[in-house]
C-alpha cells in the first residue's frame, strides 16, 4: 500500500481512479503531476486494448496522451463526458476545491462541467478544513490587468479576504500565459471564510475569465496518504 512520499500516494489515488473506467467512456483527462500518474495508466490500459475517448484540460496533458495514444478529443466532438479525473490544491470537507496551481484552471473548470463526475485524485497534504492557505489563481485577461487586479482585491476585501495578488511569473521571470492565452493572479487571502460569496464577486468582474475556486464539482476525492487510500464523496 501507500508509502509516505506524496508521489506514490499520488499514483496510488491515480491507480484507484483508473479502476473506475469501463469501456466506451469519454473522460476528461485533468492536469498537474496526479493527473499525469492518472494518464500514464490509463495510457498502458489503452496500449493493451482499452477503448476510451479523453479530452484533455491542457496542452501539455494532451501531448503526453497523445505520446501514449489515448484516442483524444475536443469537447466540440464530445460535448458530454461520463468522468473527469483531476488533481487539486485544496480540497475541504464539502469537497469544494481550490485548483489552478498548474495553470489549466479554465479548462480543468470547462471540461469538470461537462462531465457528469469530477473525481479528484490527491495526496493527503491537500486535505484542509478550511481553504485558503494555498493561495488563489485567477485566471485573468491579458487587457486591463491593473483594473482587474484593483478589483479583485476590493470584492475580496468585501467578503474578508486580503492579501498579496501576485502576478504568476514563469521561471525566466516572464509573465505565465496560460494556454487560453489570459494571465494568471495568486491571491494569497489566507483562509477563505467565505467560498461562495468570494466566487460570486469575482465572477463579476468583466476583466476575471474565471477563478480556481471549484465549488459543487467534485463528486469523489480519491486521496491517497499513509493510511492508503481514502474516498470522500460517492464514486458512482
Ligand atoms: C492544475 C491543477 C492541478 O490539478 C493542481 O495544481 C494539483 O496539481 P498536482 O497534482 O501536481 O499536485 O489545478 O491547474
């Protein structure tokens, strides 16, 4: 079972989730190093003979299923998904998410959407009480960042949430775009007392394209941690 190391936890929830596919299934493939244990299985499943259709949430994920020859899909040839499979930053009691760490939260938010169960594959260090302490992406427009960032800050305040709203750099110091080509703030609020009044008035800023607050997704957490696997949520 589960060693202590956050990588075989990772691909130990990877594993459990895989056994949830059957055949015919289109799945959402998420994004992020838990999501990537999640797609090498499912791509030795598919070289042995596995026929599952997979719309990636990113383009890096897409290349490595594409490398492993996951039959691949755009959510315009496969609208409805039966399953998407993804990592998470945070994850609280009532399975509401923080994701975007990654960079693919637009995506990851669109194709979760799509698909009637969202299960979230993680290690045990991202389970909290409370969300917050992994600091908010927000998925921006690359027009009127300053203005954006101004009123991210004020709707936040509003709902008890203040702190540092950084934009996310690359590591040769440049701008991260994201692949739908926006901009991505890390709002470090510390504990979000409120989840839902937060995401409503940051949906409400034209500038914002979307946030990594992921509320009334997630249908399973499969995590994996010292004591194996756990499952919060329903699976079926
Ligand atoms: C990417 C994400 C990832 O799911 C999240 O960052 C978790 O990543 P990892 O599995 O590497 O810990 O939201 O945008």
């Amino acid at each position: 079972m589960s060693g202590l190391d956050p990588e075989s936890a990772k691909q130990e929830a990877a594993a459990a989730a895989l056994e949830l596919v059957r055949p015919g299934m289109r799945l959402g493939l998420g994004t992020g190093s838990t999501a990537a244990h999640f797609i090498a299985l499912l791509g030795k499943k598919v070289a042995q003979g596995l026929d599952v259709l997979g719309v990636p949430t990113s383009e890096r994920s897409r290349a490595q299923a594409e490398a492993l020859g996951i039959p691949l899909a755009t959510l315009d040839d496969a609208p409805g998904l039966d399953m998407t499979i993804d990592g998470a930053d945070e994850f609280d009691p009532q399975l509401r998410l923080i994701k975007g760490g990654g960079g693919a939260l637009l995506r990851e938010k669109i194709v979760a959407a799509a698909s009637q169960r969202m299960i979230v594959v993680a290690d045990s260090s991202k389970a909290v009480a409370r969300l917050g302490k992994f600091p908010l992406p927000v998925e921006v427009s690359t027009f009127g960042l300053e203005a954006t960032r101004r009123l991210i800050g004020r709707e936040a305040a509003a709902v008890g949430c203040r702190g540092s709203i950084d934009l996310r750099k690359t590591s040769e110091g440049r701008a991260f775009v994201s692949d739908s080509g926006n901009y991505i703030v890390d709002c470090a609020f510390g504990l979000i007392p409120a989840p839902e009044d937060l995401a409503t008035r940051l949906n409400a800023i034209p500038g914002v394209v979307e946030h990594g607050l992921f509320l009334g997704f997630a249908t399973a957490v499969i995590m994996g941690g010292p004591k194996g696997i756990e499952i919060y949520g329903s699976l079926s």
